[in-house]
C-alpha cells in the first residue's frame, strides 16, 4: 500500500467519523444506548455493590463503560451497512473510489469514541451521586489501554457489520449477544466468578481482553506483566480481525452486486 | 473515439420463494443490449417502466455484475477494473433518497469529496461553485430535510459532480420534479453538455429527450427496439397521423377493442384528472375519426384533435403502444 493512499485512508476516516458523529447527534436511540443504558448499568451496579470500596466502584466505572461500546459496536456499528441501505446513500459509498471498509473503519471510530462518553458519565455518577473519590492508578496505561480498545472495537466491528449483512440469520441473534458478551468478558465483575467452562469463550472475545486491561489499569490490580498480555491479545485480534473484515467485506459487496441487494432491504 | 462500449449485455435477477421447498424465480432484465456513447455526446435510454434501463444504468455504474456481455468505460472493463472506472464517473438516481438528511448541504458535499479523493484545499474551493451551478448559493447551511425535492434533486448532481468526473450517469433525474425544477434541471444538463461531459440520459419524457439528446437509445423488455438521432427515430412514423379523443370513465375493455381495429397502428392512453386522452396512430388521418367515435357509442366523449406525430408517438409505436 502506497504511503499517499495511507494519507487519504486517514483523512477520510476522521472526516466520515467527524460527520457520523454530528448526523448521529440527533438520533435518541443513539443517545439510549451510548448514554442512557450505561447510566442505569452503573446506577444499579453502584447501588448492589455498595461498601465494596472505591476499587470496586472504578471497577463499575470502567465496566458500565465497556457496556456502551459493546452495545454501540453491536448495534449501531452492526447496522452501519443497512442503515446505508435504508437511506439510499449504500449505492454512492460502494461506488466511491475508496474501500468500503475504509468508510465502516471511520463510522465505527465515531461509535466508539462517542461510546466512551459513557465511561465519562459513568465516572461522574460515582462521583456526584455515591461520593466515590475515585483515582486512577495508572493513567498513562489507562490511556494507552483505551486506545488499544478503541483499535480492538473498531476492529472487531468490522467483521460484525459484513456478517450481519451476508447471514441475517446472525443478525436476528442480535439481542441475545448483548448481555452474555457483558458478562463473559467480565465488564461488571470478574469471569473468575463464572464456571471454568467459559473461561475459554471469554479469552476468544476481544472485549474480554479491552476489559482486563481497563479494568487493571484503572484499578492498580495488574502487573505490567498482564497489562501486556492483554494489550498483546488485543493487538493479535485486531490484525487477524482486519485480515478477515476485508475478505469478507470483498465478499459481501461482490455478493451484494451479484444479488443486485444494494439498494432493496 | 467511443467512450462507453456495451456488447450484448445481459443481467438476469433471481429470487427465492418458499421456506421448505425454495424455488429460484429469474427475471431477465436486459436480454441482449448493445451500444456506443462517443466522448462528449449526450445519449438518451428511453422505456416504459421494467424496460431494463436502470439495470443497464447500474451496470455501467459498477453496481450490478452482468451475466453476460462485455461493458466498458474508456476502455477499463466494468467489473475487473471497477475502482478505476469508479473515478471516471458520477452517477444521479432518481428520487429525493441518497442524501443525509440531517446534515446540511455543505457538510454532505464535504462527506462525499472525502470518499471521492477530492483533496480538502480543492473542495474548499469547489463546493461553493457547485451550489452556485446547481442554483443553491446561499442555502448550503440549512439541512437537507428542509430542501424541496427539486433542490434534493440539484445536490445530487452538486455531489456527482465533486469529483469532476468526464463521464455522468442520470437515471431519470427530473422524475417527481415540478415542470420549473424540471425545466431548471434540464438547463444545468445543458451547462454539464456544453462542458464536454459524456452524458447517458435516461427519461420519461419525450420532449426532453428530443430537446437535449443527440442520439436515442430505446429500449424495451430488455431490448433496443432502435437507436437514432431524435429526428430520425421520428421518421419511424412519419406516415402516420394521431388522433387524440377525449374521454370520460373509458372501460377497459373499449380500448382493447380499438386496439384491435385493422387501421390502428398504436394506442396509447393519459390519464387527466378524470378524463382519459386516447392517442390513436394511424395512417387514416382524419378519416379514421368517425369509425372511432362509432366504436365509443354510448361513451361521453370529449374533444378530438388529428396532429402530426412527435418522438413521443415514435417511441410509442416502437414499443408496441403500451406507453
């Protein structure tokens, strides 16, 4: 890949996440999910854990806020190539000179980052409302770990939108996914607590690896040592979930023009 | 040099019905379509509805794959160099869909010169222009949603035009317009014409066609029945007269009747509010005038008129009377 085309890549990501978030901005569901479910999340987590101590409320913080980025990457990344459809606006995107996946990429940054807003909330509902003081052990990691997450997301998306699109029989699945990924990947409360069984399910979701590293960042319960475990599984998803969105998305959009599906629902 | 090559196209759609027993029902769209637009000619596709020509539109536009038949644009094969045959063209569906409803005009353009590869410093500079062409200087702040389909529909050419493409694909582009949106439509056509832009133009409209294509393809269950200057395609019927008779609540029935008559060439009908006018091409002229008021005995009858056969009248009989 030439490194001019790396340049336009970038730039039209950041433009398509800039005016995905502001067309979004308007949309309730949008805000329900980003904001709203992760509120409530964390209001009833805050009060069934109280007096577990101001760890285990930066456990809630971080976890309410993995709960908005699941819940956007499932279903707002999910339906990014249908809600195109339904606009009319697919047509115009597939026929743009740039790859398709390079427009999900952007649309799917914007979900994620706006998604993160529910970690903020979250944060100053356990400050303002419970009174937590609430300190984060380890911020440069911290940093780093949310924007290794973002990538894994954004990543991990990519291959959600496609799927959804070629086999819609995932799709209708669609709901069912949204609580079990919340608790396999231990946003709320540790997988230790789950049976030994699904220990292997957990380590195979990226989110699950997003959320160790969160979740020991933010509270000083890791070593550096599992940080990077956890940010190397984050990375290794990342790249072969990469490899795959952008077979699968040749296939769908080949699929798509064979089927002549890109404009019908 | 021609610009755009079609060679005995052919795009089939396939459904499937049924859960337990599934059946695959084909349609065939385009059956076998040939044509050449030349560099900086302004070609019309005209048909009646389901003729084929917005699945041979989207062929060209590298959104269908045809089942059969070779495609090209300046030479790149449609489907084995799709992302370089994508940076020559522009395309306009249609209808108000296609657009962001919730963003402004401006922020729209600026969305699609990103996915265009339309480098930030030129859009900047672009953009305004367009809305000047397109006639919307000064409302390229308010939201989409706000605009009247005529204006949805001039932003459509404004975004299909960012990338400055040689070649552009109008499907249908004034239908649903008021005749002032259509007729300033047609003018900002003219403007893309007179800049030397390679234009395939497909309508409705008769008189549209006449007035601004130089060739005209038409097309018919997936078939060019011919291919033509507008003046030549109107020699097709030239011997021929129309005699138009106003009607009220015609049965059905009545119309096939006359169909049948061993003197009439064509029939076409048009809805008015709540008359009927039938267009009856026929080489009888005026004489043919009493045995057709004899066949509507009983029926309340308007005005009749004999006139001279347009495009219109030619497309008609070209498409056996079924406008």
């Amino acid at each position: 890949m030439k490194f001019k085309n790396l340049i336009v890549y970038w730039r039209t990501i950041l433009r398509v996440a800039e005016i995905t978030l502001r067309h979004q901005w308007n949309d309730s569901f949008i805000l329900f999910a980003i904001l709203v479910q992760p509120m409530l999340i964390a209001i009833l987590a805050l009060f069934m854990l109280r007096g577990s101590g101001e760890n285990y409320a930066m456990f809630v913080v971080v976890g309410s806020g993995l709960t908005g980025l699941w819940s956007s990457l499932l279903f707002i990344s999910g339906n990014s190539i249908n809600g195109e459809r339904w606009q009319g606006t697919l047509e115009s995107l597939v026929a743009a000179p740039i790859p398709f996946e390079v427009i999900i990429f952007g649309k799917n940054l914007a979900n994620v980052v706006q998604s993160l807003l529910s970690m903020s909330t979250s944060y100053l509902l356990a400050a303002l409302l419970f009174g937590y003081t609430l300190q984060m052990s380890a911020p440069f990691l911290f940093t780093a770990s949310v924007f290794l997450s973002i990538f894994a997301f954004i990543s991990f998306g990519l291959i959600i939108a496609p799927l959804f699109i070629m086999y819609r029989g995932i799709q209708q699945w669609q709901n069912a996914m949204e609580f079990p990924v919340y608790i396999l990947a231990g946003f709320l409360f540790p997988i230790a607590l789950l049976p030994n069984w699904t220990t292997p399910v957990s380590y195979i979701l990226p989110p699950y690896w997003a959320a160790r590293a969160l979740h020991e960042t933010s509270t000083g319960e890791g070593d550096l040592q599992k940080i990077l475990l956890a940010w190397g599984m984050m990375l290794i998803f990342s790249i072969v979930d990469l490899f795959i969105s952008s077979k699968l998305f040749r296939k769908m959009l080949y699929k798509a023009r064979v089927d002549a599906t890109l404009e019908t629902v | 040099m021609n610009t755009i090559e079609v060679k005995n196209l052919r795009r089939i759609y396939r459904a499937t019905t049924g859960v337990i027993r599934r059946k695959v029902k084909e349609v065939e769209a385009v059956k076998d379509v040939s044509f050449d637009i030349k560099e900086g000619e302004l070609f019309g596709l005209l048909g009646p509805n389901g003729a084929g020509k917005t699945t041979t539109v989207k062929v060209l536009a590298t959104l269908l794959i045809p089942d059969a038949g070779e495609v090209r644009v300046k030479g790149l094969d449609i489907v084995k160099d799709a992302n370089e045959v994508r940076k020559q063209i522009g395309f306009i569906f249609g209808g108000e869909r296609g657009l962001y409803w919730r963003l402004s005009a401006i922020d729209n353009l600026r969305y699609f010169a990103s996915l265009y590869h339309v480098d930030p410093e030129v859009s900047k500079k672009r953009i305004p222009e367009l809305l000047e062409l397109v006639g919307l200087k000064g409302r390229g702040d308010e939201r989409v949603q706000g605009y009247s389909r005529g204006m949805k529909q001039r932003l459509h050419v404004a975004r299909t035009l960012l990338h400055d493409p040689d070649i552009l694909f109008l499907d249908e582009p004034t239908i649903g317009l008021d005749p002032v949106g259509a007729r300033e439509f047609r003018e900002v056509i003219r403007n893309l014409q007179s800049e030397k832009k390679t234009i395939l133009l497909t309508t409705h409209y008769m008189f549209e066609a006449d007035s601004l294509c130089e060739r005209v393809a038409v097309i018919d269950k997936g078939e060019i029945v011919a291919l033509d200057t507008p003046s030549a395609l109107k020699k097709h019927v030239r011997d021929l007269s129309v005699v138009e008779i106003e009607t009220f609540g015609i049965d059905p029935k009545v119309i096939d009747d006359i169909r049948k008559l061993p003197f009439v060439d064509a029939l076409s009908t048009r809805e008015q509010d709540h008359r009927q006018l039938l267009l009856v091409q026929t080489e009888r002229g005026a004489e043919a005038v009493p045995d057709l008021i004899a066949s509507l005995e009983g029926m309340r009858i308007g005005r009749v008129t004999v006139r001279e056969p347009t495009l219109e009248d030619a497309y008609v009989r070209l498409v056996g009377g079924k406008a």
